[in-house]
C-alpha cells in the first residue's frame, strides 16, 4: 500500500481495473463459483497500492450503483454511498457492454424453483440498514430491470410463501398454540391476489396477523416491490401488518426477517410506476 495515497481522489486507472476485478468476482459468484475476495483484494493492492479497507470500500460503492441500477451485485459487498461520479459512470459502462454479465444475471433470475420440501428453517435476524445517499427516483438507462425480473417470478414467490406457512405453524405450535397453527391461511392461494396479503396467520394473543411475503434468492440487501394495495393495507392496520422478507432462498439456510406496521414508516417508498387514464 502506497501510504502518499491515502486520502488522495482516486484516478480513472485505478476505477477502471478495481471495476474490472468486481466484475471478474460478479462472473464468478453468479456462475456458482466459490470467489476468494481476500485475495482478490490482496491482488488490487499490489496492482494500484490502495489499502485493503480502501479497496473494500470501492466495491461497496460499486455495490451501491448496481443497487441503484436494480441489477445484481455481490453477495457481501454490502451497498455503500459517497460514490465518486467516475465510479458511478464506469460501473454503469462495465454494465452495458459485459455481455456475459448480462446472460448470467438472466439466468440466474430464470432458474427453476423448487418448491418441494419448504419446511426448513428460515434464519430470522435483523432487517438490514441499507445506506444509501440518494433514494429518489431518477431516469437511466438499464437494459434489464432484475429488482421487477425476479417479482415477477410467481413461482419463487410461491415457493417463500409456502415456507412462510410453515414457519408460522411452527412457531405457533412451539407458543403451545396448536388450536392457532391449525387455522393459518394461505390466502393468496385459497382467495387469490389482490388483498395486500399472502398469510393470515395470529399473534400470541390470537390477534390477526396479515402477512405479505417477499421472497429474493438474492442477499437481504437486494430491494423489493411494494405494490400501492401493500402499502395502503399496511398503513390503515399497521398493528396487523407483517411484512416478511425471505432471502436467500435456495440457499441450505434461508433467511428472514420481518418488517412489522406500516411500510411507510419501516421502508423508503420510491414511487415508480402509476396506473394512468386519459382526462
């Protein structure tokens, strides 16, 4: 590590090759392999003599705008603001061009979902703090939109929906509150869409729990899509709203974790699309 460049901006060199390797490990991770970041990161600092904590940082930036840009990024690298805007332009040229990036991330979102065996257990931990400068709604140009590609996928839904179900009985059955697990609802399949819920499910006290799940087989940083019958049922009961985030699905040990009221208060809402009729 060269200490004369610690605080020093960064130059389109050295954005263009640390770029470069987060898209070697991006290849790597979408195509199953297992990526050694460490010594990814040993061999930028030999190449551009930046500090490891430096490096890292860079690829949360890098993070950051794929983020931005609702497209995949790695697992790990958790998104990071305070992007430079040469980064920020790099990354979003590395994008457009790497067509091998490209065909992996599309595969990825197609790959068949097994929703067979759904009874593991879900991880429960903490809802993630994503931080990011900038959370408005801005125009640009992404070719593929992989945030809307993958909710769109009623099977995955479906099959984290199921895992749901049996996360609720569980836990109920475990409160001693078999009379409860046996009444949990699978509404979205026994009603249908459109309620602004998936679950019916009950509290300790036996009050209602209105649950709608969001199921990614990406990190529990990747985004999701709330739809305006969520967010409006989430805000006229929120003391009934759960909304229950699984992720990495697919994975040996999925995860969850829950955001319970209004999705108003426990999320920041980037309007994106408005049902329109001529006036």
């Amino acid at each position: 590590m060269d200490s004369n460049k610690a605080g020093a901006s960064w130059t389109d060199d050295e954005v263009a090759v640390t770029v470069d390797t987060y898209f070697e490990m991006l290849r790597a991770e979408l195509a199953g392999d297992v990526i050694n970041k460490s010594q990814f990161n040993r061999n930028l600092q030999d190449a551009i003599g930046r500090s490891k904590g430096a490096i890292e940082f860079k690829h949360a930036n890098i993070s950051a705008v794929l983020h931005q840009l609702r497209s995949f990024y790695i697992n790990g690298y958790k998104p990071r603001s305070n992007v430079q805007k040469s980064l920020r332009l790099e990354v979003e040229r590395r994008l457009r061009i790497d067509s091998e990036v490209e065909k992996l991330m599309l595969q990825a979102v197609d790959e068949p979902v097994d929703a067979t065996g759904v009874d593991f257990l879900l991880r429960q931990s903490e809802a993630p703090v994503i931080e990011m400068a900038d959370r408005i709604y801005h125009r640009q140009a992404v070719k593929h939109d992989f945030v809307q590609l993958e909710a769109s996928k009623r099977e995955l839904g479906l099959a984290g929906e199921l895992a749901v179900v049996n996360f609720e009985k569980a836990r109920l059955r475990e409160a001693g509150m078999d009379h409860l697990a046996n009444d949990v609802e699978h509404i979205s399949v026994t009603q249908g869409d459109g309620l602004g819920f998936d679950i019916l499910s009950f509290d300790s006290t036996g009050a209602e729990r209105l649950i709608e799940v969001k199921t990614t087989r990406r990190a529990e940083t990747w985004p999701f899509v709330a739809t305006r019958n969520e967010v409006s049922l989430s805000t006229e009961v929120p003391e009934k709203f759960h909304l229950y985030r699984v992720f990495g699905f697919g994975k040996p040990t999925p995860g969850l974790f829950t955001l319970p009221g209004s999705l108003e208060k426990s999320c920041s809402l980037v309007p994106r699309d408005f049902d329109a009729y001529p006036s």
